[in-house]
C-alpha cells in the first residue's frame, strides 16, 4: 500500500450495486464487495469502506473517511460539515433525484400537510421532517421508523418515505400530499482532507472520471460515410447543438462523420440518415464523456 492513501466510502445496501457498476464505468475495478466492508480496488492510493450511505456523511465530517458518496437527503439529516464535491445524477432504479414524501392511505380524510396538526408523523428521515412542519408552523410529532414505513400509513397518521417511481408508495395505497425533499447522490469530503494536496487531487479525478461515466449511459457514438455532395442535407439532419468531426476518406468524393448523440434518438436519426445518403451507419456505447 502506497504511504498516501484516500480512505473512500462505498455506500452499502440499495446504491450499493449502482456505484460498484459506476466505478467500473468510471475505469475502477472493485473486487468482493458483496463480501467484504473493506473490498479491493485497482487502485494502491485508495482504501474502501463500505457504509450504509445514512452514516457516511458523519464519518467523513469525523475525519475517519477523507470522501464518500451518500444521498443529500443523509447529509440535511445528519447536520453534516463536509464539502460537496458533485452532484453524481444516479440512484438504484433512475437517473432521476429520489423523494422522500409525505403520504396518507387512499382513505384518509386528511388532504394537505396542514391537516396533520397534532398528528403522528413515521419516518427514518427524523430531523428533515421535523424541520418541514416545523418551517410550515405545523405541530406534529415525528416518530422514528425502523424500516418498511408503508405498512406504518394505517397505524399512525401519515409518513414520510423515499420514492424513486412511486411504485411502492401505489401498491400500499397510499397518497402523496407533498414532498418533503428532494434528494441525489453527493459525493462529498472532509474538510481537512480537501486541505490536503495529494487527497484534493485524488477526490477531484475520481469527480470527473465518475461524472463522465453518467454522462456517458445515455449517450452513444455515431460514424458513418457519406458523399460530399449529401453533407448540407445531413449536418440538417443533426442534432443543431452538435459540431460533428469530419474527416477524409481514400475517396476523394466521400467524407467520414462521428458525432456523439443522445442515445434516445439513435432509432430516429439513424434511418433519417440512410434516407438522406449516409452508409457504414456505425453506433457505439461510450464509457466516459468530458466535455
């Protein structure tokens, strides 16, 4: 092991399989995580712990962890201290921000938060409730759920619980009032640690190398032939905001084109090319985008 070591934490349970897999994206190969809270990275200057993501903004305050990543949901409840390095758009289902909201059974005569006056409220997410209702000048009591908080709807008044697609929150028939708030991925460091030269450096490669990787799952790379005479007609057809690379080809009278797209208009620009006279259409996955 190298004398200078990042010690980064890897959080556990639903993100844990979404990072391990942005980290790969990302160029890091990390080994037995299932098995292991310390697994193994291709990396001698990082040592990992892995940690449920609602402890790790605390030990990286602390200083027992110079980085990690936990929801920004974690870190408003927790009242940590640490420097927010990125905003990392990826969650275990979407690459949407995830929710924690305010919900009631379908049946419940209550319609809007300020309905709860005097209820009881359940939530893991404790001190963000409480300061919700209490910015609203709303008195309920919070009380704190140990987990599965939908089957708690019909033994209390309301909860407060994440949701990423609502799925769950339908199939306990419940009905969102509110959100409290909206929270992603922050991968974020000590204080002290981003003081450090050789850590501030090491946390900032491992920002960008991860952004590009999210950058990179909904994009792919186009090439394709074309003839001169046909490049207005498919520069028109084109993304406007894209300046594609064009390069020459044995054939005087052809030009090659890359350009990288949106992946979600791949199957519609695609024929649209062929019809206005591109030929060796080439699409490609993409590892890493920087822009």
């Amino acid at each position: 092991m190298s004398e200078k070591v990042l010690k980064l934490g890897i959080p556990t349970g639903s993100l844990q399989k979404a990072t391990i897999e942005l980290f790969d994206k990302a160029g890091f190969s990390i080994a037995n995580s299932d098995r292991s809270f310390h697994p193994r990275i291709d990396d001698n200057e990082i040592k990992i712990t892995m940690l449920r993501a609602q402890e790790m903004s605390r030990y990286v305050a602390g200083g027992e962890l110079d980085a990690g990543l936990t929801g920004y949901d974690w870190i408003m409840e927790n009242k940590s201290k640490v420097v927010e390095v990125a905003e990392l758009t990826y969650s275990k289902a979407t690459s949407e921000p995830a929710r924690w909201v305010l919900a009631v059974p379908e049946e419940s005569k209550i319609k809007k938060p300020a309905d709860l006056r005097g209820c009881t409220v359940a939530t893991e997410l404790v001190k963000v409730t409480e300061k919700y209702f209490a910015d609203k000048k709303i008195d309920v009591k919070v009380e704190f759920s140990w987990g599965s908080t939908e089957v708690k709807a019909r033994l209390v008044d309301a909860i407060v619980e994440l949701t990423e697609t609502g799925t769950s929150i339908a199939a306990n028939n419940l009905r969102i009032i509110d959100t409290v708030i909206t929270s992603t991925t922050r991968f974020i460091a000590n204080k002290e640690a981003w003081q450090d030269k050789f850590k501030r450096e090491k946390i900032e490669n491992i920002a960008i190398l991860l952004n590009a990787a999210i950058e990179a799952r909904s994009k792919v790379g186009l090439k394709m032939n074309i003839k001169k005479d046909s490049l207005k007609d498919v520069l028109k057809i084109l993304p406007a905001e894209k300046s594609p690379t064009i390069s020459s080809l044995a054939d005087e009278n052809y030009i090659a084109i890359e350009v990288i797209i949106e992946e979600k208009i791949e199957r519609t620009l695609v024929p649209a090319l062929k019809r206005a006279g591109a030929s060796g259409i080439i699409t490609y996955p993409l590892n890493k985008v920087i822009h």
